[in-house]
C-alpha cells in the first residue's frame, strides 16, 4: 500500500513537472481571469486574448493613455481628401519571429485574410476596405468602398495584427497552434486550462524597451486564487482584481495596487432571434426587456460587485465622455414601473435562462440579478459554463439572456456595432434594425466629431428603446502587482504591454 502511495505522489510529481514550464532568469509570471480563445488574431474574439496578444502580435497602430493613437508596426498614415483611402508608412527593419520581413506585402496578405477566410470573424470589421495597395515594400495603401473613420482603430486592435504569410502559407486555420507575430514575445508553449509560455524575441524591433526574457501566463477564474498565488509570490502580477480584493492588496507590504479608469463596459446580452431559445416574452417583447432594466438597481450593483469602484452606466460610451447621450441618462431602480410594465404586457411572471461563465464575479452579479428581478416578477434560471464554452454556446444561439463584457474601443464605432449592426461579429442574439445600421454607415463616412456625436446620440436613442443588450456599468481597471515589478503603467483598454515592464530581486 505504501509503495503504491509513493507510485502514486511520483505521478503526480512528474505530471506536474511537465504541466510547468521552467522559470527562465527575468520571468514574468501573469495571472488572468480565464484561459485565452484561439492565438489567432482572425479568430480570436475574447478579452484575455487580447491581453496575451499584446506581448505576442503588435499592430500597425496602438493607443496610449489617453487613448490618442500612436504608431506601432506604421509609423504614420494619412486619409486622402475623400477619406476613400488611407495610405500607410511601415516602420523599416521590422521581421516575424520566423525571420521573415515584415513588408507591405504582408499586410496585404493577412488584411485579405481577414476579409475573406471562412474562419476570420473580423470580415465585418475590414467589410468597408475593397483593396489593398501596395505602392512599395514599406508603403501600403487601403481602397475604401465607401468611408470609414473608424479604420485606424480597427487597425489599432486585432485587424492591425500581422502573422507571418510563410506560417499562414503552412498552417492554414490552425495557425493558432504556433501563431508567429511581430511582437516583443514569441508563443514557446501552450497547455490549455494550465499556461502560455512566451519567450522574448531578440530579433524585436524595440528590444531595448523589454526587459524580462520569458512571460508565463496562467489562468485562474478564481480570483480568490489569483490574489493567493500574487500573496504567495507565485506570480508577480494579475489582471482584473476582484473590487473585494483592493483592500488586500493595498495592506500588504510586498504588494501595490494599480488602477485605471475603463472604457470597458458590462453587459447583458438578449437573444431576439438567434434560434428556437429566442422563443420567449423576453425576446419577442421590448415592454418586457424595460420591465427587467427597471427591475435592476445599478447603484447597488456597483456597491456589492465593485466596491463603488465602477462606474453605473446604460450606454457604450461612459458617463461624461464625448459621446455619452445625456438625454438617457443612468435610470434608477423602479420595481413598481417594471412591475406595470409586466402586467401591460399581459404576464405575471417571466421565466428565462440567464448564462454566465464560472468566475466568482460572474456568479455574484447574476445571483443579484436573479434576486432584484424576482420582486418584479422574473423567474431566472442561472446557467454557469466555463468563459469559452459560455462563448460559444452564445455564439451558437443557446441562450436567452448572457453576460458580456467589451473592452471598449477608443472609436464609438468600435463600442457598437460589434454588438448590434446586422453584421456585428458578437451580434449573438441577431438584433436586426435597419435604422441603426444606416446611422452606423452614416457615422463611419465623417471624421468631424460634432456632427459624429450628433448620429451616435440617435443610435443611442434606437438600442435604449429597443434593448437589445442592456449595458450595467464601465469598469475601473484593478491590477494587483509585486512591489519587485516596475514600469507597467495600465490604459484604460486594461491590456499588460510588457514593454517597459522590469523585475527586481
């Protein structure tokens, strides 16, 4: 019995051992709230993508802190005097981590992925670029069909990220299994629901401005768990701290805390059409959608789930912000108008499935849904899934109601048709208004901030009537560090830039 005991810990010993990847001098260890969707920027449609990304993939444009845009892989670009086209200069010298130039080429290459491979969910986001020019090998040239302001945003996330054509050339859609970007790390290794080792990329383009030689990101839902590991030096820095957990952090002496205001938002998303699990009062009434918004007190959301940290909102764009519609403004809780509201539309009581994924906030925000809903009448079934099965089962319409959260984007743009454009590419719940399309078209095609504000304000004034998604709050940024850690300083996307980042002993 004994030897079979010690066979046993042996395994589990050695299994640990080849689930762990070994520490290389200078590495930074990173805690996230999940594990990544696919390392493929053609495919990848999850926030914690996003940040390993950053240190994987740069892009042809970036944002700092004031979410101003600045050159990356482009060192400048210009609209012509049509804004039919926007002409790009590349930055000399740049190579993939295989080696390989990076060159006008190559973006044109992988923007013609994204607009046309079966697998690429960005097709919606590049639809308005016709062609792509090459006018030499360090400048490239994008055709518009028609105007689109938002295209250096677009260029300054995902769609601006460039994989290598040889390794597209050899790998095809699997090019998530070894992806080969430009960025100050190279993908080493990737065991799923454990880790993703990245090693640093001596041939960068910026190598001086990188100081740690490997980057071991390690998922953890619980972040409990991750403010544990961080406690326990076992990691040097996680991402997305519990509000709960600020305290913690800022009475530990090997510990400080770091924060951000957010352009990210939480929101609920509402099947309408997406299947037969659209088929109930919920998708097919907008009395009822109000009656629920009406139901839900979001001071005391952001009292219990942020520590009054976060910021109540109702739209994309946050309260204050340039394009916030002042018009709607944060509605209060109003349990007897969502109670009337209920009655007009001829029930009592309203029963749907609200899917959420398994991380602790997630639970604690529908759980408090579930009880503020009940006293108007709402009868909610809590449905918990792992962050990418809950994705994808909301990708494939099975769902009534789920949770959601976007990043936010410096672009209004950005912030909305992603969700609610017929073509949104997490338009899960098929929301279809052609009026809201045709003022998203009418948006894109001037770059004058006036007259932008003036088509969001009525795009705004469609999506709170008709409640397709109904948005809780803008997050605050919370990030837990080692005091060893130096040089990372957050913007409001949230995403860790390792550049800058340094480790002391």
């Amino acid at each position: 019995m004994r030897d079979q005991m010690k066979r046993i810990i042996a395994g589990s010993l050695l299994a640990a051992s080849l689930a762990t990847p070994a520490l290389a001098a200078g590495t930074l260890r990173v805690g996230i709230a999940e594990d990544p969707d696919l390392l493929d920027p053609a495919r990848g449609g999850s926030y914690v993508g996003r940040i390993v990304f950053a240190a994987l993939c740069d892009k042809l444009v970036d944002i700092d802190a004031k979410l101003n845009f600045v050159p990356q892989l482009a060192t400048k670009w210009e609209w012509s005097a049509d804004n039919l086209s926007l002409t790009m200069t590349l930055r000399p010298g740049v190579t993939f981590h295989d080696g390989e130039k990076v060159d006008a080429e190559a973006v044109r290459i992988n923007i013609e992925r994204y607009k046309n491979a079966t697998e690429s969910v960005r097709k919606g986001e590049v639809k308005p670029v016709a062609a792509v020019e090459v006018i030499d090998p360090l400048t490239v040239r994008f055709k518009l069909s028609q105007p689109y302001a938002p295209l250096v945003a677009v260029l300054a996330d995902r769609a601006g990220m460039l994989i290598s054509p040889k390794a597209l050339q050899r790998l095809g859609a699997d090019v998530a299994n070894d992806p080969v970007c430009t960025g100050p790390f190279k993908h080493t290794e990737r065991v799923a629901q454990d880790h993703i080792t990245l090693d640093k990329f001596a041939g960068y383009w910026n190598a001086a401005n990188v100081h740690v030689d490997r980057i071991v990101y390690r998922p953890f839902a619980d972040s409990n768990l991750r403010l544990v590991n961080l406690q326990s030096g076992q990691l040097d820095l996680i991402e997305r701290m519990a509000p709960s957990d600020a305290s913690r952090v800022k009475a530990d002496a090997k510990l400080r805390l770091l924060t951000s205001p957010g352009i990210a938002y939480q929101t609920l998303q509402i099947n309408l059409a997406h299947g037969p699990a659209a088929d109930n009062p919920l998708s097919k009434d907008a009395r009822v959608r109000e009656a629920f918004e009406k139901s839900i007190d979001r001071a005391v959301l952001n009292q219990v789930i942020g520590e009054g940290m976060f910021v109540p909102s109702n739209q994309v764009e946050g309260p204050g912000t340039p394009y916030w519609n002042p018009a709607h403004p944060v509605p209060p809780r109003d349990l007897a108008g969502a109670k009337a509201l209920l009655k007009a539309a001829g029930y009592d009581k309203v029963s749907f499935e609200l899917l959420t994924y398994n991380a602790p906030i997630a639970q604690q925000t529908a759980e408090l849904l579930q009880s503020m809903a009940a006293e108007a009448g709402f009868d909610i079934k809590i449905k918990m899934m792992e962050s990418n099965a809950a994705t994808q089962a909301a990708i494939n319409g099975e769902h009534q109601m789920t949770t959601g959260i976007w990043s936010g984007r410096a672009d209004p743009d950005g912030n909305i048709a992603i969700w609610l454009a017929k073509d949104g590419f997490l338009n899960w719940g098929r929301y279809d208004n052609p009026e809201l399309d045709s003022l998203l078209v009418q948006a894109r095609g001037i770059t004058d901030v006036a007259a932008r504000r003036a088509l969001y304000a009525k795009v705004s004034d469609i999506y709170l009537r008709d409640r397709p998604f109904i948005v809780m709050y803008h997050q605050t940024w919370l990030f837990g560090a080692t005091t060893k850690l130096t040089g990372f300083s957050p913007v409001p996307d949230g995403l860790i830039r390792p550049q800058g980042i340094m480790l002391g002993n």
